[in-house]
C-alpha cells in the first residue's frame, strides 16, 4: 500500500550493540558472545625465582635446630673460633738486656704506620719501663687510671699482667727470666686482639707460643 505524504517513512534497522539509545534510557551492557576462549599464555606466577624451586610435591618441614641453653634458659652463644680469634704474632730477635730497647722500636714503628696510641700496651718480664716506674711513684689509683682512659701508650710489668686489659696490639719485652717470659707470655697473647709483637730470644719465645712463631 502506497504511503501517503503526512506519513513518514520508517526504515527497519537491525537491533545490536550499535543502535542508539532511546533518550532518557542507558543502554545495557552488550552481553559476550558465546564461543571458544582464546588460549591463555604462560603464567609468570608458576614460574620459579632464582634459588627456588619450581612447583612440586610439597616436601616435609625441617625439624626445629637443636639450640642448647644456658642456666637462665638463654640460647648460648656459638664457641668461637679459636684460630679465627688469634692474633698475629711477629717475633724480634733480641739480648735480655736489649729487649726493652727493642720493645720501644716496635712500638715507635707502630706510632709512625698510623696505629693509635690507645691501641698499644707494652709489657716487660723484667725490669719495669721507666714510664711505669714513675707514674706509679704518684699512686697505683692514677696509674690504673691513665690504662682505663686508654688514650695513650700503657706500660705495664709482668707481675701485674692480669690485671692489664686488652689491646689490640700487645707489645713483650722478654727481658726477665724464662719462668717470667713462660708466664707472661701466655697472658699476653689472650691481650692482644690485632698482633702480638714479643722482643726477645726466639728459641725461648717458640717454647712457650709454639713452634713456628
């Protein structure tokens, strides 16, 4: 049937994602097309980091480390390494009667590389250094005192060589007897923390530290 002029032409159009919108109405969501997926790529997830393994039978948890305790019930600290803690020890050959002057030369030498005064004691088995001797002619309270400040060179005499604290360099005079030299050098060496320097005979000095100092 012919259209008449007052009646306006209506053309068909396919209903889609593409049709516009009633207004005043939201358009729905278009709905997915039903059809195969597309295959998914590798994962990053199920790739292994460097140093881990890969994905697999899940393996049994470590039993607990066996920790031993202290009598407090504290975790006691690993034993330490004994050859690890040592010092160095340098030997200089020298007289009884030289091996004081010899002891001054090693510590002068260490002054002169850099090393602090505070990290040098010098200890004799004989006769006492001089510095000692005096300052102990103002009391043993100031003399002790001046070992506790640690700011300078500490002169201390084998009698007294437990009482002396650690350094890291621990400078020997062997200038007394060989039952003095066999007891204070022992001690000497749990004092020094860096280097062990003995100013001595060296076949009595290897009987007591060992052979091959």
């Amino acid at each position: 049937m012919p259209l008449t002029p007052e009646e306006p032409q209506i053309h068909e159009r396919a209903q889609g994602p593409s049709a516009t919108p009633a207004a005043g109405h939201t358009a729905p969501n278009p709905r997915p097309v039903p059809g195969p997926r597309p295959v998914p790529g590798p994962r990053t997830a199920a790739t292994p980091r460097p140093g881990r393994p890969g994905p697999g039978p899940a393996r049994p948890a470590a039993p607990p480390a066996q920790r031993s305790h202290g009598p407090a019930g504290q975790p006691k600290a690993p034993a330490r390494n004994a050859a690890a803690t040592a010092p160095k020890i340098q030997v200089v050959p020298a007289a009884r009667d030289g091996a004081l002057a010899a002891a001054e030369e090693a510590v002068d030498a260490l002054l002169d590389s850099g090393r602090a005064p505070g990290d040098v004691l010098l200890l004799t088995t004989g006769e006492q250094h001089p510095w000692a001797t005096h300052e102990l002619s103002f009391g043993e309270a100031s003399y002790w005192a001046q070992q506790d400040a640690g700011e300078d060179v500490f002169f201390a005499d084998g009698a007294a060589v437990e009482r002396a604290k650690s350094r890291p360099v621990v400078v020997v005079a062997a200038n007394g007897a060989e039952e003095d030299t066999a007891r204070v050098l022992p001690v000497a060496r749990e004092r020094a923390s860096a280097l062990l320097i003995v100013c001595g005979d060296p076949q009595r000095i290897n009987a007591v530290l060992g052979a091959g100092v």
